[in-house]
C-alpha cells in the first residue's frame, strides 16, 4: 500500500487507506479481495519504525526494482550521474534551539536518539566541525538552511541520486545533512555501494562543480578509475586584474613555476639541512616569489599589490584537476553535460507528480525510508513505461 501511495502521489496514509479500500485497481496490486479489510491507517505510522527498518525492507524493495531495470536490459553502466536537491524536513521553522546542547536528552525522541547515533558519520555530523547555530528539536539532523529563493527552512538534502544515464534508472539514493560535503560524501557513498550491489561501476560520471573539488576528482580518477565528467571546482582564476595563476608557467622537472617577469617561485627559497618532503596538512602546495624580487619589480601592482611577494597555491592532486579540464574539452564531455539535466528532472516528476516536497517522517533514518520508498517508485513507474506489459489473448 504504501508503494501505491508513493507511486500516485498520495502522501497521506488516511487517504491512502480510503483510496485502496474504495479503487479495485489498488485493492489488486495489494493483493486485497473485494471483502477483505483494509489495514488501519495507524499501521502505517507506526511500522515504518519497527518491522520494516529492523528488516531494512525499504532498501530490499528499491534494490530489487533496480535488479529488475538491469535484467530488462535498461541499465548501460556505462555512464553514471549524480545530483542532490533539498527537501524541507518536517520541522517548524520557528521552533528551533541554539546549539545541541540545548536539546533535552532525558525526554528525546526518536530523531534525537538517530542524531546522537549519527554524529560522527560523515553524511550528517562529520561533514562539518562549524556546530550548527540553530538545530531542530524535534529532528535535529535537518539543517537550517536556505534555498535560492525564499525564507530559510530545516530541511534534508534529499535526493542524492546516482542515475544511469541511459534510461535515467535510479541506482542509489543517499540521505545527508543539506551542506555539500554531506552530498559530496553521500555520493561517494553510493558510487562504492553500487559497486558492491550490483557490480557495476561506470566509466564516466557526470556531475556539477559542487563534485569538482580536487579531492573528490583524485579519488574518482586514482582510485576509482572513473572519468569525471565535472567542471573543475577552481579558484585560481583572479577577476580583480591581476595576474592567475595561468599566467604562470610551471615546470615539472624542476618543480617550480616561472613568471611573467621570469623570477623563479619555489616550494622552499631556503636550503633546509633535512629534505621536506612530507605532504602539507591541507593538500596544498605553496610555491613563494622571493621578496627581493618581487619588491623592485615593474609589474608588482598587476601581481600582487596587496602583499610584499607572490605566492601560488597548487593543489597535490592538480593532475586528477588537469585530467578533468582535459575531458572538459571532448564532444563525450558536452553530451554528459546534455544527459546530467536527466537527474534534474527526477526531482522535478518527485516534487511535482509525486509531490514529495515535504518529509513526513523524521530523523535520518525516516528520511532515508521515505527517499527509498520514492525512488522505487520512480524506478517502478518507468519499467512500466519503457517495458510494454504482455497482453492477455482472450479465454
Ligand atoms: S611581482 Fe614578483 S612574482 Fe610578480 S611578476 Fe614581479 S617578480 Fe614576478
């Protein structure tokens, strides 16, 4: 029953219970007979928190519609995207408190046992070590956060989706707390689950910028031997006049950049006594003009004005960027740019057809449920679309 609610857009579980005990259509694919009684709507509230998530049957259901769209032959595994948007948790917005501390441990709810639990995990508490300012008390995981447009809300990143670009099946969703990292992490996430599910890992993989940091690429290019189709998350590019970083010239052999002026800029402009070859903390390498240069030359002010000599930050994994900027200039690159807009409109048919646009249950686990139970849905209705069903020859 609650897969027909899902698949017709009929979010609540009153209605729903009228609609199957009154639509023959339903009462068939629920296996009801025309006398049988329809379950109570209570059951529905309270078996998603017991029978189900103990059994993880949610996960069950939506691997199984996946399975089914691979033996119809729908699944290429040839390229892969993913995509997250925001769904509003089920929260007031006004009713918030300053900080976790503030939530009242000795009566907390269900939600707030599942937040403690995933504090550390790197889709929800991990994600970031800025404490939130203002946390839900009634699901503490949602994020206060804003959209583009409109007042800021509690609310998930829904809909982490990792799709088949052939027919735009489903083959992972991922819950996560709304900031990018969390839906960096949930991608990751689901690109070694599927690997692992249904052994299938594909070539390409198209993606936003919000996926172009140079770690995710290095770990997409380095250890998962996949192409990123994603424009490069870069910062190097000055828009105030002064010189990029492009209008430097690096060496490789001798590790250092050269320029505009033709003064050398190195890692270390000292002679150390023991060779410092450990990786810097923050990934970055930091390659420095020498102040006596930089301080008697002509081209200072369209360099660097602001600071007594130049200084060029190179990411350790510039070759997975490089590798990415490379794809970013082939035909393959411009079509999975085309094919990326298929995840943009699963979120459109799930906002607007089976209009989840709100969570009806809370905590990352109910969040979780109600993103599988919806993306088996959207799979289900496509096998229905694309797989044209045997017609009945007459008795
Ligand atoms: S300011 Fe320094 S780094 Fe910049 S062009 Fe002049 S010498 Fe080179």
């Amino acid at each position: 029953m609650l897969l027909v609610g899902y698949c017709f857009g009929i979010r609540s579980e009153r209605r729903l219970c009228e609609e199957v005990h009154l639509n023959l259509a339903y009462r068939w694919s629920c296996r009801l007979g025309l006398d049988s009684d329809v379950p109570d709507h209570s059951t529905f509230s309270k078996a998603p928190h017991g029978r189900f998530r103990d059994s993880d049957l949610s996960r069950v259901l939506f691997e199984e519609t996946v399975w089914r769209c691979i033996r119809e032959g729908l699944v290429g595994g040839e390229g892969f995207a993913v995509d997250a948007s925001m769904i509003t948790a089920d929260a007031h917005r006004q009713r918030g408190v300053a900080g976790v501390a503030e939530l009242d441990s000795a009566k907390a709810s269900r939600a707030v046992q599942e937040y403690m639990a995933v504090l550390d995990e790197a889709a929800f508490g991990g994600t970031s070590e800025t404490p939130p300012k203002y946390v839900s008390p009634v699901d503490p995981a949602a994020r206060w956060t804003a959209a583009a447009s409109g007042p800021a809300v509690y609310a998930y990143c829904d809909r982490s989706y990792l799709i088949d670009l052939d027919h735009a099946v489903i083959m992972d969703v991922e819950p996560s707390t709304a900031i990018r990292q969390g839906e960096v992490q949930a991608a990751r996430t689901m690109i070694e689950r599927t690997a692992e599910t249904f052994e299938i890992k594909p070539e390409r993989l198209a993606a936003d910028t919000g996926y172009g940091s140079a770690e995710t690429l290095a770990w997409l290019v380095d250890e998962q031997k996949i192409e990123p189709h994603i424009p490069v998350f870069d910062k190097s590019t000055r828009r105030d006049g002064t010189f990029s970083r492009a209008d430097f010239v690096y060496d490789a052999d001798a590790d250092r950049y050269t320029c505009p002026a033709g003064k050398v800029l190195q890692r270390y402009n000292r002679r150390f006594k023991t060779v410092r070859d450990e990786p810097p903390k923050d990934d970055t390498l930091k390659y420095r003009a020498r102040m006596a240069d930089c301080g008697v030359c002509k081209l200072k002010s369209a360099c660097c004005p602001n600071m007594p000599a130049r200084k060029i930050p190179l990411s350790i994994h510039e070759a997975a960027r490089d590798k990415a900027r490379a794809i970013a200039k082939t035909d393959a690159y411009v079509t999975s740019r085309r094919q990326r807009k298929k995840v943009e409109m699963l979120f459109a048919h799930l906002k607007r057809i089976l209009k989840l646009d709100r969570l009806r249950l809370r905590g990352p686990n109910g969040a979780k449920d109600e993103f599988l139970l919806a993306a088996a849905a959207q799979n289900l209705r496509k096998l229905a679309k694309l797989i044209p069903a045997p017609t009945l020859k007459p008795a």
